[in-house]
C-alpha cells in the first residue's frame, strides 16, 4: 500500500501552521511594539479581535460553501492566496495611518505624539480601522482552512483514522502558536514589527507551489495505488469484499459518490447534528481563542515578562509546547477505543471529548498559583489548551461521521461561524473587562483578587467551565449516533 495520504496530511499540517502563525502575527507585537506607537488600550485590542473573530465567523458561512463549489483543490488554493495577502498588507498600517491624521507625516512621529491628547486619539481610531481592513481579508481567506483540511481528510481518510489525522494537521495551530513567540517578537525587535507580518505573511505564498502539484483527488492521483484507495474507500458499500477484489472495485468509479447530492445551505439548519456541532464550536472555540489573543498580554501584565524577554518567550513556548504533545494522543484516543474496545467511531469520539472537557478545568488554578510562580499558569493554560486541541480534533471529525462528503465542508463552515461568534462575544467582553477592572483598581475585586487579575481570573473560570457544558449539549441533542441521509 502507498501512504500518499500521509504527505497530503502534512501539507494539511502546514497550512494549519502557517494559519496560526499569521494569526499570533498581531497577538506578540500588540503589547510592546504596536500599542505605543498607535496608542491602543486594551478595549482597542479587544474591538480589533472581537471583530475579527465575527468577520470569520461571517466568511466562515459562506468559505464552506465555496470550497464544496470549488472543490478542495481551488478552493484551498484561493483560501490560503487571500489570508497571506491579508496578513503582509498589516505591515502597510503605519504608513497608512500617516496619510489621515494631520500634523502626523511620519511613522516614527506616531510614538512621539503626547498619551492621552486629541490627536493620540484620531491615530488610535484611523489605525484600528486600518488594522480591521487587514484583519477582514486575513479572515477571510482564513474561513477556507479548516473546511478545506476537514474535506481533504474526508477525502484521504476513512472514519477510523479521521480523527487522527485531523489531530495531527490540527496539531498545526499548536506548533504554529510554539514557533510564533521564537520567531515573531525577534523579527518585530530587531526588523520592525511590519517586517514581522511580511515575512511570515509570506509563507503561505511557498505553500501554495507545492500544494497545486502535489494534491489530486485519490481516485485521479498518480501517487495512490489500488490498495491505498482500497482502504481510503473501506467504509463504502463497494468495499464490502477483502483483497484485490476489494482493490478493483475502489478504483471504480462509485455512482451513488459520484452523483451524491449536496444538502442546500439553508436545509442544514434543520438537522439536530449541524445545532450540536455549531454549539460544541460556539462555547468553545472562543476560549482557545481566547488563550491565543490574551496570553503573551497576561504575561506581560501579570509578570512584567514581555513577548521579546527571554522570560516571555520562555512561557509561551512552555505553554504551546505542552499543548503539542499532549493534543497529538487526542485523536489517538477515539482510534484506540474503536480498535481495542469495539467501540462505534462515533460513540468512541464523544466519550474521547468527554475527558477531554476536563483538562480544561485546570485553568480555574491558572490565577491562583501565578502567585507562586508564572510558571504555573504557563503549565495550567497549557494544559487547558491541549484539552481543547484534542476536542478540536474530535468534534470536527463528527461531521464527517453524520453528514454526506458532499456537504462536510458547508457544516464545517457553519460550526466554525457559529465559533468564532462566540469567540467575537469572548474577545470583546475580555477587552472591555480589563480596561474596566485595571481603571477601577482595587474597587473591582473576584475571589480575592482585585484589578485586572481579577478580570483574568473571571475569564479563566468561563473558559475552565465551556468544555463540559457544550459536551452536555452536544449529547442532549445526539443522543446516539444518526447519520443524516440525502433523499
């Protein structure tokens, strides 16, 4: 058997890393590099995130969509075009702010302009809606990752080791968060922060090459032989018979795969499996979210350890490192209950994310043992992150479990708009929650913390709490497996 599937799922992995990198871009130079200069508050940050995280959740319902219409192939292609676009013109921001504020001719006169004056804040307002501009076209293109990757492993993969593979291109988002503190404030310090989002808004482009000569359908790819196809298509009715027999009838083509019929957008909505899917998105997906926006900020804040210092570098990648290796067992885990156990794939996947609602509930420590050390929370968020990635892995899975290939890419946009609505509602609240609790000091307080720790710490609880609640949900409106069928 050939394993061409394995090097279509690495660059799956890659994409999903570049993603992230251009996404943690913003994250690791707002602090110390950007604030300054276009004198942001927190509230600034959290309007530009929470809006981001709508204009995704908005591209998200129709990037699905579009990727079925395309197919995986262009669809991927333009996708990931438009989010590096998205992500170099950032660099262009400062420049641009210049041109609308009178008296301001140029970027290094931006820092220079008093805190606090009329003219500090026309620039904090015209450079948040320059950064809004970029950030809209970053996800735009971004909507179309996680359909796309989510279609291709549909492609690849039959339902057994779906959830593996989507554990390991997913792992991405992990190892594009671990490499993002390694590399991005160096750039920003010793670059310029514009140089930052250039030259990693410049990746995808690379990616792009090897993608077009690489991916093919399994069916038309030179690089996939019969027994390969074989066990991709092991869970069609025409694969039913073992050995060469098996080999020969996956090579031909399957009528009823053939002209499988797409569900329409809006007949989606009916289905009690597209509500479970989008809720388990919508109370999570924010919180990693969440974890990924706010955490190079918490450790500055609470620690004094910027982004750049060897000390903030080194709690981020503890963090992301942690939740590397520990998400990669995520997808594992339903494949070890399928295999040894017996279990249904389906049945497997959801008590797999029933344990790994409560990794995240170590987060309720995270502001607690700061006291101690900052390594605590480093470690505890970490371990909270991995919970959610190894949920990632398994909650994207069930839709290629309930719905037809025809239409996972549509129900994986849907469930990724219902996220990154509630990520918008997470980022927003969050911003306006630290400006507020840092203006009121010791007159803001929540279990025995006072100030912005204690709006971190409420924030923590939330995101402690998510995981089992949508679990809950989720279970109550599927109670047992139950494919949705296309008549």
């Amino acid at each position: 058997m050939t394993n061409w599937r394995w090097w279509i799922c690495s660059l799956l992995f890659v994409a999903t890393t570049v993603n992230y990198l251009d996404r943690q871009v913003l994250s690791l130079t707002y602090k110390e590099f950007i604030a300054p200069e276009f004198h942001w508050t927190d509230a600034d940050y959290g309007t530009i995130t929470s809006l981001f995280s709508i204009f995704y959740a908005i591209a998200c319902l129709f990037a699905g969509k579009f990727v079925d219409w395309m197919g995986t192939k262009k669809g991927y292609m333009i996708a990931i075009g438009v989010w590096s676009l998205g992500a170099v013109m950032h660099a262009g921001c400062g420049v641009a702010t210049t041109w609308f504020v009178d008296g301001v001719d140029s970027v290094e006169a931006l820092r220079a302009v008093e805190a606090g004056s009329n003219i500090a804040l026309t620039i904090s307002t015209v450079s948040v809606y320059l950064f809004l501009l970029c950030r809209g076209i970053l996800a735009l293109g971004e909507a179309g990752n996680f359909p796309a990757a989510i279609k291709t492993t549909a492609e690849y993969f039959p339902k057994k080791d779906r959830a593996f593979a989507t554990s390991i291109f997913n792992a991405g988002a992990s190892v594009g968060a671990l490499a993002a503190p390694l590399l991005i404030p160096p750039l920003a310090k010793n670059f310029g922060w514009e140089m930052a989002f250039i030259i990693i808004g410049g990746l995808g482009f690379i990616w792009m090459f090897f993608w077009q000569f690489m991916y093919d359908k399994p069916e038309k790819s030179k690089h996939v032989n019969q027994e390969e196809l074989a066990y991709i298509h092991q869970d069609d009715e025409i694969a039913g018979q073992a050995g060469n027999d098996a080999a020969a009838k996956a090579v031909t083509p399957d009528p009823d795969r053939e002209s499988e019929k797409a569900i329409p957008m809006l007949q989606c909505f009916k289905y009690k499996q597209t509500w479970s899917f989008a809720i388990g998105k919508f109370l999570t997906d924010g919180v990693w979210w969440f974890f990924l926006f706010w955490a190079p900020a918490y450790f500055q804040d609470q620690f004094n350890a910027p982004a750049s210092s060897p000390l903030g570098q080194g709690l981020i990648f503890t963090l992301y490192a942690i939740v590397t290796v520990i998400s990669l067992f995520g997808g594992y885990l339903p494949k070890l209950f399928v295999e040894k156990k017996g279990m249904h794939p389906y049945n497997g996947r959801m008590l797999s994310m029933l344990i790994f609602a409560f990794f995240p509930l170590v987060a309720l420590a995270a502001q607690p043992l700061g006291a101690m050390s900052p390594w605590w929370p480093a470690i505890l968020i970490g371990l909270a992150g991995a919970g959610h990635q190894a949920w990632s892995a398994n909650i994207f899975s069930t839709v290629g479990d309930m719905f037809p290939k025809s239409t996972i890419a549509s129900i994986t946009g849907i469930g990724a708009m219902a996220g990154g609505i509630g990520s918008m509602i997470i980022q927003k609240v969050a911003g306006n929650l630290f400006t507020y609790a840092e203006g009121q000091g010791a007159a803001f307080h929540f279990m025995g913390f006072e100030g912005k720790p204690a709006g971190y710490f409420i924030m923590f609880c939330f995101c402690g709490l998510a995981y089992l609640l949508a679990w809950i949900l989720m279970k109550s409106l599927v109670p047992k497996y139950k494919p949705v069928e296309v008549k």
